[in-house]
C-alpha cells in the first residue's frame, strides 16, 4: 500500500489469530514496506494460526515464552541473525489473568495467579525491554510499543488484575523509555486502545455490554483492531521520533468523556425496557 516503514524491521509479538491486534499490525507493517519476525508463546503456536501470517508475512515464527528470560534471549538473538544485525521495532501485544480467566473477582483474587497476570501482562514488557537493551538489538530511533487499556486509570467493572498489569505496563513505558532514550535514542510507549473483540477481550466479563457503551461513549466510535495497527505503524515510523514515555489513547476520545447523548439514550432504553 504505502511505504511508511520502508528498510525498518520489527518483532511483533501477540498474533494469535486474525483478530488479534498484533495480527492486525503484523498486516499493515508489511504492507508499509517492514519486514517483520513473529513470536508467541509455545501453547499459541499450537493453537493459533499464526503460520498463517507468517506466510502472507513472509515472516518466521519463532516460539517464546514472554515471561522466560532464556527464550527471550534466544529470541533476540535469532532475530538478529535472521536480520544480519540491528532492527528498529518491537510490539508487545500480550495479555492474560488466569483470575480474570477463572471468574475470580478482584475482592477474591488468587495471589499465585496475580504473580502471573503481573508476569504476562507486564513484567514481560521490561524483560524484553531488558533483554533488547543489554544486547544493542535496536537502531538509534528505534520504538517500542505496548497494548494498555484505560482500566490502568479508571476502574472498570469486570477487569479485574488486569487494570493492575495495565498500570505496571504504563510504569515500564516510562522508567524504561526514560534510560533506553537517554542511552540509545530508542523511544518506548503504551497505546490504549478501545474495547476490541479479541480471544484476549473476550475474556473480560460482559465484553459485549462494554463495547456497546463505549461506543455511544466516544464521539468517534471505538477504535478498531484495523485502526489501531494503523496508529502503531505512525509510532514506529519516523514522523513520531521525540515522542516518548507517553500512553497514547485510541479510543474515539472516550477517555475524554462523562457522558454523551448517545449514551444518554442507551440508558432511557434501557429504562423503558424495564417498565
Ligand atoms: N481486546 C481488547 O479489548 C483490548 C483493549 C485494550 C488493550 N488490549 C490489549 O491488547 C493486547 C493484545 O490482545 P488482543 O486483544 O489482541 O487479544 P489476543 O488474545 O489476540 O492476544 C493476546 C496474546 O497474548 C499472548 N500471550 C499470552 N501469554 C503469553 C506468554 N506467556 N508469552 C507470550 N505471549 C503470550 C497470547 O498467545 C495472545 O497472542 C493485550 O495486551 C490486551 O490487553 C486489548
């Protein structure tokens, strides 16, 4: 389609399906003119439809563990094998709660299980990060970017832990981008995206309720898995170089609002429907 990524390479992780938001990116990076390496954890290889991508991609698939430092590393050093050096982006787009997972309310929650939504969901950010950073995987300029959701800021009913994980991730993006840009020139950010129906967003409890409402809610409707890729290739081009350390909401301005006409007019539905 276009060349906005022309010569840049990335690593996109989290495409497990053709919903997926990292699928979605992985799409249009290529047709922006990236060449790209997919990765996802061993189980979503299996269950997944990843190669599916690769193909359409021609990407390789390599498997790891994001909360495993050794496939990291592993990881890291295959791509730059695969690219004959240094490359320019990576999209950390993975989430899971087995609390959110198992319908264990945030009054409830299993700490065992919290350790992992906090080690899926966030820590594995500043590991990759980490990993990226100790080994000089990226060109100066280079970006870095991760999926969040407003529940890092404002309770939403049903999100459980992961408003947690979301709040961590959005604290890596900036204690991290504070040394990576000062050291490297490599900018690090969270893109906080509107309700998307996903095998991740599924899991959040009435998925469907929620889109609905925050559609009504935001003037510009919600944000698409499409658009949403579309906003991440602007971060890993190099019209946005000085932008970092930043959440950065696509959401049709939802976090903007109080309240909306449309939305206004979903609860007097509602209302009538009760009477
Ligand atoms: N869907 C939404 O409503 C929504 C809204 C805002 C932000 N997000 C965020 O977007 C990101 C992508 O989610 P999605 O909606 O595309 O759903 P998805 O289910 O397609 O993607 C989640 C990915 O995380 C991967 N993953 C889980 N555990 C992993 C591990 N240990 N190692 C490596 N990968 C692992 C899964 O295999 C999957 O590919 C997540 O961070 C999610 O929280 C989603």
């Amino acid at each position: 389609m276009g060349n906005l990524l022309q010569g840049k390479k990335g690593i996109i992780f989290g495409a497990l399906n053709e919903q997926s938001i990292a699928w979605k990116v992985a799409e249009r990076a290529v047709e922006e003119g990236a060449e790209i390496v997919l990765t996802n954890a061993p189980a979503a290889l299996r269950f997944g439809s990843i190669n599916e991508l690769a193909k359409k991609c021609n990407s390789i698939v390599i498997a790891a563990d994001a909360t495993n430092m050794e496939d990291i590393e592993k990881l890291i050093d295959q791509t730059m094998e695969h690219f004959g050096g240094k490359f320019d982006f990576i999209l950390h787009s993975i989430g899971m709660s087995p609390n959110l997972r198992k319908g264990i309310s945030y009054d409830d929650l299993n700490y065992e299980y919290l350790n992992k939504t906090l080690d899926i969901s966030a820590i594995s950010f500043h590991k990759i990060i980490k990993t990226a950073y100790k080994k000089d995987a990226l060109n100066e300029w280079g970006s870095i970017v991760a999926l969040s959701y407003l529940a890092a800021q404002r309770t939403v009913c049903g999100y459980d832990d992961m408003a947690d994980a979301k709040s961590l991730l959005e604290s890596i993006a900036r204690s991290f981008g504070y040394i990576y840009g000062r050291d490297r020139k490599v900018r690090i950010n969270t893109v906080s995206q509107s309700p998307t129906l996903t095998t991740a967003g599924s899991g959040v409890a009435g998925l469907s309720k929620l889109l609905d409402y925050a559609e009504a809610m935001s003037p510009l409707g919600n944000g698409t898995a499409e658009e949403c890729a579309d906003y991440v290739l602007t971060l890993f081009s190099d019209f946005t170089r000085k932008v970092t350390m930043q959440n950065l909401y696509h959401d049709g301005g939802f976090s903007s609002m109080s309240m909306s006409l449309s939305a206004m007019e979903l609860i007097e539905k509602g209302l009538e429907a009760e009477k």
